[in-house]
C-alpha cells in the first residue's frame, strides 16, 4: 500500500478509536509531537514505517508556520531600509506585556496558543520590514497575536539578486523542556544532509541554532532553506527560515543561496523587537517530567545495539528516543542504515497490514511479514528491506536495514549489510518483551 493511502488508512482507524479522555490525549499527542521533531532533525525514519507509529496519538508538532496566513492576512509591498522598528505595545523582555507575561495566565497543554491581540498581524510585518537589510518586502501574510494559531510573518524579500521567501513565527515553549532542546540541537550529519550546523548558548542564556541546508534532502530541487532559532530563558522562541526561491516549494531557485548571512539571521531571531509580541502570549506551562517507562517497554535504541553482529561491523553512529531506535553500519564494503520502532496494543489497529504476501504466523501466534521494496526517501538505487511483527499481546517490532547510511543518498552498497534472517531475528528477540 502506498504511504499516502498507509496514512490516510491509518488515521481514520485512529478516528474511529478515540476516547473522550482528552486531557490525556492531548499530553500524549504533544509528547508524540516532541518526538517528530527528533525524528525530523535525523530523518531516518521511512515513510510507512512513521505513517504506523503515529496510529494512537492525537496530536503532533504544530508546523506551517510559514505556510500562508491563517490568522489576519495582511499584503504589502515597498522599500524597505527602516532605522528602528516601529513602537510595539509597551512591555519588556520578560515582563507582562499582556496575558501571556511571566506570572500571568499559561498555556494549558493543547490549549490556544494565543494572546490578547495586542499586537496585530500588520505590526508584525512592520517590525520584519525594519529588521531586513534594505530591499522590498512584498506579499506578506502575517497573523497577529490573536490569532490561531499563533503569530507568524512571512513575504517575499527582493534585494536586488533575486527574490527569496523569509518566514519568522513566534512562540512561547518551556526554556528546559524537550521541545526547546529539539528545536536547537543539530541533527546526525551522518544521517541528514545539510552544509552546517551550529548550536551555542549565548551570554544571556538563550540557546541558538543556525542551519544551512535544503528543503529537499534528497536535492531533487536546489532550493535551499537556511534558518536561525533561539530560545530565551523565558522562553521566547523566534524560529526564521528563508530560501534561495520566491517560495518554499513549487517555485525554480531565483539565486544561488539565500540572501541573509547567518550573521544577518542571528540579529534578525535575538532582535528584542519581537518581544512585545511575545509578552502577549501565555507561558508556557513546564513540560512534564516523562516518567520511566514501564519495565515492560524496552528502551528501543539500547536493545537495537544490544542485538546488532558485533564481528566485522564498525557503528558509525547510533541513536533514537523512547520506541524508536536507529544505527549506520560500516563492514568496510559501504554503509548500512538500520532502524527499529517499537509500539504496544497494535492488534486492532494493524487489522488487515499483517496478511497477505511475505506473512507468516507463528507457533506463538506472532504474525511475521518480510518486504523488500525500493526506498522511498529519494536517494538512487537504495532498497527497503523490512521484517514486521505483531506480537499475540499486541506489540508490534519493526527492523528494517537499508543499502545506504542516509536514505536520501545514493545507495552504497549493492545490498543492506544485516540479511532478512538477521533482521527477523532482531525483531522476534525475547529482548522487546522487557
């Protein structure tokens, strides 16, 4: 079944099975959320394979940011080469600017992630006109701090070599929660490919993130999207991206890279311009700590390296969080991405996936199903070698082994370094069941 009908299939079994506990929903939906964006940094995880693991959850990380206006839309066109910004609502770094200052209101998990409207879409659009280095800024769309779901600004920069797209989004998340450290950290080099990378903490605490990469990691387009991110210690995240294009996607490149420096995009996230805008959010409230997991559930990536061949295999590198695991072998003949997802109480919802060719049932009742099929990342010539398994209790094993160490590259090798025997073996040890 194709990913996209794998998706869709899933999700309305999902439909049909939810509860009305919605404040446990929620929580578990942003949890889910936190771990998509570890995922997304690494981009490993093969699209059927994620289209099954988000069975369950009710949420997930909030993105199109940048994606048109779906607050107030607000266009505009002109020069651009402001001294200062305009004057926003009064309201300091940290202070209460509206409802959403330090010891006001907070958001509540899964709630509107909305101010007062203090500041408006057309604000917004001001305050990014006057922080660009000269040029014109035209078809903006914006929504203010009223507006679901939440604040953002984006347009179409011209500085004379080419237009390019720039987009920034305002929130608030938990300084020293697990989003904040994902929306900052590098991903695996070895695993995403991109030209750079750095995070550092900045005299005043605030974490930043500047990225130089590629809107497609398979560079089936040039199109490049180079982004600054930072977090405050009150937990203000000012998240800017801008591409060699007139437009994320759909549009040829205009340029040969994207017209800010990463210098221009440091000043443009850490600017205190945005401020006013922030204060006027909620807090955000502390993440829940995650308690340990069950004995019951094994930590994915550890029990992955527990299983793998030790004799002739070099790991080049090795990750994952929670249900998900991941490593890239090296037997000195090419590298070889292995993956693994872990989920529980899988029987209902796997009604059907687990029959047909390539299946088998087990003594035990385990339902075992191999596939080999092309990869689906992009990357020429790469195979998707997988062992799927239901376990009677409804915990589900997925192992799966490509002929390369980055989905989204040209295979290395003619075949993934593990066989179907060995990946079956991985994913039917009595290690899963704790």
């Amino acid at each position: 079944m194709p990913f996209e009908d794998e998706l869709g299939e899933a999700l309305r079994r999902t439909g049909d099975g939810f509860t009305t506990d919605g404040p446990a929903l929620v929580e578990a939906g942003e949890q889910h959320g936190r771990r998509l964006v570890a995922r997304r940094r690494a981009a490993v995880v093969g699209g059927s394979v994620l289209a099954l693991a988000v069975i369950g959850t009710a949420g997930a990380y909030t993105g199109g940011l940048f994606g048109g206006a779906g607050g107030s839309g607000v266009s505009g066109s002109g020069s651009v080469n402001v001294a200062a910004p305009p004057p926003l609502p009064s309201g300091k770094s940290g202070e209460s600017g509206g409802s959403g200052g330090v010891g006001g209101p907070r958001q509540k998990p899964g709630g509107p992630r909305v101010g007062t409207g203090a500041v408006s879409a057309a604000q917004l659009v001001d305050v990014l006109k006057a922080l660009l280095p000269g040029g014109r800024l035209s078809e903006t769309q914006a929504r203010g701090t009223g507006d679901e779901p939440g604040p953002m600004v984006s347009g179409v920069y011209d500085d004379g070599k080419g237009k390019a797209a720039v987009g920034v989004g305002l929130s608030r998340v938990d300084p020293d929660g697990s989003n904040a450290r994902e929306m900052t950290k590098c991903g695996d080099k070895e695993l995403l490919d991109y030209d750079s990378c750095t995070s550092e903490k900045l005299a005043d605490g605030s974490q930043l993130l500047l990225y130089q990469g590629y809107e497609y990691p398979d560079r089936r387009a040039e199109t490049k999207v180079w982004r600054a991110t930072v977090v405050t210690p009150q937990g203000f995240m000012v998240d800017a991206s801008e591409w060699n294009s007139p437009a994320e996607k759909g549009k040829p490149v205009s340029r040969p890279t994207p017209p800010l420096t990463l210098a221009q995009m440091r000043t443009l996230v850490t600017s205190d311009t945005w401020h006013p805008a922030l204060n006027d959010l909620p807090a955000a409230s502390p993440e829940r700590q995650a308690a340990a997991p069950p004995a019951s559930v094994p930590d994915a990536s550890g029990v992955l390296q527990s299983l793998l061949p030790k004799s002739g295999n070099t790991v080049v590198t090795k990750g994952g969080e929670g249900d998900y695991g991941y490593a890239v072998l090296d037997d000195g003949k090419g590298k070889s991405l292995i993956q693994v997802n872990v989920q529980a109480n899988m029987g209902d919802l796997l009604q059907g996936h687990m029959s047909g060719s390539g299946s088998t049932t087990l003594p035990d009742g385990t339902l075992v199903k191999l596939e080999q099929k092309p990869g689906e990342k992009g990357g020429a010539n790469v195979v998707w070698w997988t062992v799927d398994t239901l376990r009677p209790d409804g915990r589900r094993v997925v192992v799966s082994a490509f002929n390369t160490g980055n989905q989204n590259k040209p295979a290395t090798r003619e075949k993934p370094i593990l066989t179907m025997e060995q990946l079956k073996a991985i994913a039917l040890d009595p290690k899963w069941l704790g």
